[in-house]
C-alpha cells in the first residue's frame, strides 16, 4: 500500500511554470511538449502519436498535452518522476487543482497563440485590466447583468478538472499496457466501479445510470442552454462594426457551426446559388454542407465586395481574412476579440460558442423542424446531445411562470383561504392582489 499518512502542504505549494506546448509544421506530430531544457518529453509524445494513430484531431492533441503540462510541471513541484507517481501524486494533484489559480492568455497580432511561436499560452502574461474587460466581464465569478451568466472563475472550472483526470488516467493505462509506467495508474477509478467494466450488468430495459468513472472527479452542474434572446440578439448585432463581422454572426447564427469551423471555411466552400456552406466538422473531420440564411449571403458578398482586389483570390483560400494589412487568416482568438468588442458596447459577456447555443435552441424549439434533422445539422453524434436543447431556457422559464401566475390570479385561483386568526387584507397585500 502506499503513503496515505503522507501529507503535502498543497496551499504553499508552488508550480513553476516551465515547459511548454509547442506547434509544429509536421502533421505527424503537430503538437509537442517540451521540458524546461526545451527538449521533447518522450512519453508524452508516444501517447501523442498513440492519439493521432487513432484518428484523434490536432486540437485534441493540443488540449490533451496541456492537461500533460500541468501534471508536469506539478511533478516538478513535489519532485516525482513520472513513471514513479502513485494515487498519492494523483489525490494531491487533485486537490491542487481545484484551489490553483489559473493563468490569463492573450492573443497577439491576428490571433495567433504564444504556442504556435513555441511558448506556451498557458505562461502568457495576464494582460492589464481594461475598461472594456470590465464591462464584459467584470470581477472573476462575478454574474454579468446583461446576460446573467458568470464571468471565468480565478480557478479551473471543474469541467476542465475531470478533463484533466481524465486524460492522466488515460495517459497512463497507455503506459501501462506498454509496460513503460508504474503498474498503478496514478488515477484510479471510484471505488465503486470495483475495477470492472462500465454499466458491465446493465438490463437494457432500464435507463442508464448516471455513474462517477474517476474516483476524483468534480461534481458538475447541469447548466440550461445558452441561448441569447431574440431582443439582446439585434442590438449586439447592431455593434458589430464590418461587413466582415456581420457576416460571420449572420453565419453563425443560422447554420449553428462551431466557430472553429466556419472559420476554417475556404472560398470554394460558399455556394450562394445553393445558399450552402461547407465546414469540416470538428470530430469526424468530415466535410458537410450546412445550409445558412439569405442574409448571410448578403452580408458575405458586402464583405467580398469591399476587400475585393486586397485579398488573395482562389477556391482554396481561406474565406475569412484580418481586416488590418498585411492581411492574415482570421484565427479563433482574432473572431473572439471582434465578439469582445461588440459584447463591450452592450456590457455583455456573450461568446462565441452562444451563437451555437443560440441556433440550437431556435432550432430545436421549432415543432415543424424535426429533432433528427437539427442532430445532423448541427453534427452531434447522439440524439441525447441535441435533446437538450428542448428543455426551456432561463428566460423562457422565468416568463411562463410569471405568465401562470398572471393567469390564476385573473381566474381567481390564489391560495387557500388564510386559516384562523390571519387578516384577509394583510394577506392581499402580500401577494399583490386587490380586494
């Protein structure tokens, strides 16, 4: 058995940041984790090679060598070798995360992460706080008053906790069947699970159970959809400042893609004749056709036409380009900046995966759309994906009870006459009904 006794002053504790993910121009190795010496850690890049063998997407190689990087560094920290970790490490580790203060990163000129360069996003420095930082978002966990949802937390959300237990754990059952690493995962299961196979006794007549795989797994709430009101959705299209910009949302909006994918777009992939637009989805890696609005078009050809001799022409361009000379493919992070800027004049913090939100909703909450046909638009893999769309937004909630109590009060139907010694008069007053 190991050390349980075996405590560790986790708040004092301190992480360096060293190390590194890196980019790369070699698709068969396009992210690599490097030590603080800048060399290559080795057995993250066989698990690396494992994923990409098993047609995982460059993007899931990134996020899986980040979680990689925090273990790392954390190792460094309490000075255990890798291969030497025990669920002593893993519990600490754990603990650890959840009281971590996590890192701010910034984009540069265009967009472009610190990574691609060779250092890591997660060491950039935290940018100074500007007014327009506050008025999106405000303190960190703080409830924005426009859109009622919270600004980013100081600390890993537990969704990015589980996240990271799960790859570690999956990182060395890797290593342990290739005879590499310790002969106990670090990262064990609940003890619940016995060791055995998951829902292995499960009677096909019955749902399936919610069940904890990870023995330190985060409790996460279930969060209802996303979804921007129609009203907050004019005006923030409003603030938008370039046709380019209108464009993207009026595409967004109404084909619900993944904002990497309509990014990722080339100029061959528009067919305005159709009104379709092809986008490589984000899992299966798969080309599909989504269709968009007329208004989209519309606002798409604004944009051609005004950079029209400025830009690089050709089917297999990208469609969408920085609106500053030299011009430069429009990343992620430059498309979150401009949606910053528009949210800033609202004092919103709306992002840009709400636009998926938002369309799936709308989608969904049409009873002449069929729900199979908003799973396949929107590319999910299950049907219990895009079911959740179905369940009533807060606002949508919050509106039909408001609209139940208006309707009893006009029926009469209030609560049951007060019990004895209770004024009627005091009891009117209280629920705001008149005599």
């Amino acid at each position: 058995m190991f050390p349980q006794s075996h405590e560790r002053d986790l708040a004092t504790l301190v992480v360096p940041r060293i190390g590194c993910v890196a980019a790369t121009d070699d698709p068969l190795e396009p992210y690599r984790l490097l030590d603080a010496d800048g060399a290559v850690v080795a057995p993250v890049a066989s698990f690396l090679r494992e994923l990409l063998a098993a047609s995982r997407a460059p993007l899931t190689l990134r996020s899986y060598a980040m979680d990689l990087l925090r273990w790392w560094r954390f190792l460094v920290a309490v000075d255990v070798r890798w291969e030497q970790a025990t669920p002593v490490e893993g519990r600490d580790f754990s603990l650890w995360i959840r009281q971590a203060s996590k890192p701010r990163v910034g984009p540069g000129r265009g967009g472009g992460l610190a990574a691609a360069a060779g250092v890591s996003s997660a060491d950039r420095r935290r940018r100074p706080q500007s007014r327009r930082e506050g008025l999106t978002g405000g303190l960190p966990g703080q409830v924005n008053l426009v859109t009622g949802k919270p600004s980013p937390g100081r600390g890993y959300a537990p969704r990015t906790v589980n996240h990271s237990e799960t790859v570690l754990r999956t990182f060395y059952d890797f290593h342990r069947e290739a005879g590499s690493g310790p002969m106990v995962n670090p990262f064990p299961l609940d003890r619940a699970r016995r060791g055995g196979r998951s829902h292995a006794h499960h009677n096909p007549l019955d749902p399936w159970p919610r069940e904890r795989e990870g023995r330190y797994r985060s409790a996460v709430a279930q969060r209802p959809p996303r979804a921007i009101p129609d009203e907050m959705f004019e005006l923030l299209f409003a603030a938008l400042s370039s046709h380019r910009d209108r464009a993207l949302v009026a595409f967004w909006i109404s084909t619900g893609a993944r904002a990497s994918e309509l990014l990722g777009a080339r100029q061959g992939d528009a067919d305005p004749g159709q009104q379709l637009i092809t986008v490589v989805r984000k899992g299966s890696r798969a080309a599909q056709p989504l269709p968009a609005s007329p208004d989209a078009f519309v606002w798409l050809r604004l944009y051609q036409q005004q950079m029209q001799g400025r830009l690089p022409a050709g089917r297999r361009q990208p469609l969408w380009w920085t609106v500053r000379q030299p011009p430069a493919a429009l990343s992620y992070h430059a498309a979150h900046r401009m949606f910053e800027r528009a949210n800033a004049l609202l004092g919103a913090n709306w992002t840009l995966h709400d636009l998926r939100h938002s369309a799936a909703h709308r989608m969904a909450r049409d009873p002449a759309l069929p729900l199979a046909d908003v799973q396949w638009i929107l590319g999910h893999a299950h049907l219990t994906t895009t079911q959740i769309y179905l369940n009533p937004s807060v606002e949508e909630a919050v509106a039909a009870l408001r609209a139940h109590q208006a309707r009893q009060a006009r029926a009469g139907t209030g609560p049951v006459p007060p019990a004895a010694g209770y004024d009627p008069r005091s009891l009117e007053v209280l629920f705001g009904r008149r005599p």
